[in-house]
C-alpha cells in the first residue's frame, strides 16, 4: 500500500479495528443465517470495507448518511451500537429499528444515520432533499449517499444527479462499484463502464479511487468533502471495489467464476491495510491479534444481546403501520 496519509499509531490501530469488526460481524451473520436466527434477505459487505470506513472518516457527526441494503457496514462504521444491528436482525424490539426493518432497514437518528434502504436508488433522491433542506437551513452540512454501480443504471440517479446540480446542494453521491448488479455483470448494464464519467454530464466534479485501498479512499473522500463544504456543491465519487460473498444468501453465484474471486481476494483490504501498519511500525503482530480478540468479544456480546432479545407482541403488529396509529 503507497503511503498517502500521515497516521498516528493510535488511528491506524483505530481504522483497522472498524474494518475487522465489519469482517467478522459479516461472517457471524452468515453463520447466525444458516441456524435460522437471522431471516429474510440478507446482504453482506465482506470486501468493501474499505470504503465504508474510508470515507465515512471523513464526515463529521453532524452530516447524513443513507445507504442501500448492503449496509451493516456503514452503519458500524457509522458508530451504530452492534448489538442494536444484531438484534435488528434477529428481530427484536432492542433493535435499532425495533426489529421491524431487519438487515435492509438499519436507521438511527443519533448517529444521523437513515438507512438502510431496500429499493434499489430510491434513497438518493431522498439525500438530494436532506441536502437542500440543510442548505435552505444555512447548515455546512454534508449528506452522503451510498450506492451501488446497479442503482447508478436507474433513473433516480440521473434525476438526482440532476436536481443536485439545479440546486447545487451539498451532497456527496458515493458508487460501490463492486462490478455487479445482483448477478449481472456491469458490462451488460452500463454502455460506458467508467461510472465516474457520468458526473461531468451534469457538472458535476467527479473522481474514481481504488475502493480497496483504506487510505486512498479516505484520501479522495476528504477532497470531496473539502470541495462540499467551501463550495456547497456536491460531489460523485467512484470507489471500484468488490464483494467477495455472492450477492446474498439466496444467491447461487452461477454469474462470475471462482478464478476471478479468488484473484479479487488478493486485493483484500484488511491484509493490505495490516501490511502498511505493520511496515510503518503503527502496529505489531501482538496487538493485531489483540484487535481480533476484542472484536471477537463485540460480536459475542452482539449475538448474546440479539438472543436475549424480547419478541414485540403480536396486538402491536399494527402499530407504525400508519402515523396515527401509536406514537413511539
């Protein structure tokens, strides 16, 4: 990894703590899927770290973020509890959305953090309007969204991107471009696969960054984010990256050889950041292995708070079904 930011011991330690815990909450989850604690859909971020926790250094705790349905990993690098995803997941009332959205529908307004969206691009519309109620509210606040290369296919995107640009709000629109939409290949949905090529048709600065790479990404998000704030426009970042799991747990994965994963997996931003650390003299062997052993610990506890869980009762089904119903 070339070295382009200046860590501390203490950061450096601190970032790759936030990629190992989004690693192994993600494979607990799958493990947690398979027993039938875990039900409905479930996405998983295993290889995009980098991006998550990348850019996301590079807001403060008063901007917003929105997200696709691939998001436990924004959400925990965010700053949300993991036991209250963990038990979102598993269902029950603790959860951060009381266990009524599940893996797709993460929310937490005290992180500023809103989802968790399961439609495919239906959010950014909904940041395009976050941003220009912080602008209208003369807030240097920043909202970003993130998404996928599928949802940059759809037609809310090039709305958004447009009225973004109308209206010049301060919104940073960040792709995923992980090469798939679902299981379709983004040489089959894009007739120009440089996704960052879309912005400049909107005026809209626009950059690509190596998504597998920690401090290249935090790099290109703290321009971005830079360039919002002095001028109040927004900003289209690229971050190509991958994911290492099929699309989710339904997914039979027939679209895309192993050969190409396993080469995928080489790139592996937690080894690549570990590698850095440890030839910048940031960190040791010893205390590598004391991050995993206290991310092993957050997930325990994540999955024993998830279990000991309460059920909501069924007379309260209806609730939330319409605003007038029940007030929280």
């Amino acid at each position: 990894m070339e070295k382009k930011k200046k860590l501390d011991a203490k950061e450096g330690q601190r970032l790759l703590h936030q990629m190992i815990l989004i690693r192994r909450f993600e494979e607990k989850s799958a493990e947690e899927y398979t027993k039938s604690k875990i039900r409905g859909f479930l996405h998983l971020y295993v290889g995009e770290e980098a991006v998550a926790v990348g850019v996301i250094q590079a807001l403060t705790e008063e901007d917003n973020v929105l997200s696709t349905y691939r998001e436990h990993g924004h959400a925990l690098a965010r700053g949300v509890d993991p036991k209250a995803i963990m038990a979102e997941m598993y269902g029950k009332l603790e959860g951060c959305s009381k266990g009524r959205g599940g893996s797709m529908h993460l929310f937490d307004a005290t992180k500023n953090f809103f989802g968790g969206n399961a439609i495919v691009s239906g959010h950014l519309p909904i940041a395009v309007g976050m941003a220009l109620a912080a602008k209208k509210q003369k807030k240097n606040k920043v909202t970003c969204c993130f998404f996928g290369d599928g949802a940059a296919a759809e037609g809310e995107f090039h709305e958004s991107m447009n009225l973004s640009a109308l209206w010049q709000v301060p919104v940073l629109f960040v792709c995923e471009n992980n090469l798939y939409a679902m299981g379709t290949a983004i040489r089959f949905t894009h007739s120009v696969q440089q996704l960052e090529k879309k912005g400049p048709a909107y005026g809209i600065e626009s950059a690509a960054v190596d998504g597998m790479d920690l401090l290249a990404v935090m790099e290109a998000a703290e321009k971005a984010v830079k360039m919002i704030r002095e001028t109040g426009k927004p900003y289209y970042l690229v971050c190509n990256t991958y994911r290492f799991r099929a699309h989710s747990m339904f997914d039979a994965e027939l679209y895309r050889e192993k050969s190409e994963v396993e080469e995928w997996k080489k790139k592996d931003p937690i080894p690549k950041f570990q590698d850095f650390l440890l030839k910048e003299n940031l960190i040791s062997a010893g205390q590598i292995a004391e991050i995993e052993t206290a991310v092993e610990e957050e997930i325990r506890k994540a999955i024993a708070f998830g279990e000991d869980g309460t059920w909501e009762e069924t007379g309260d089904l209806t609730r939330f079904v319409y605003s007038e119903t029940q007030s929280i």
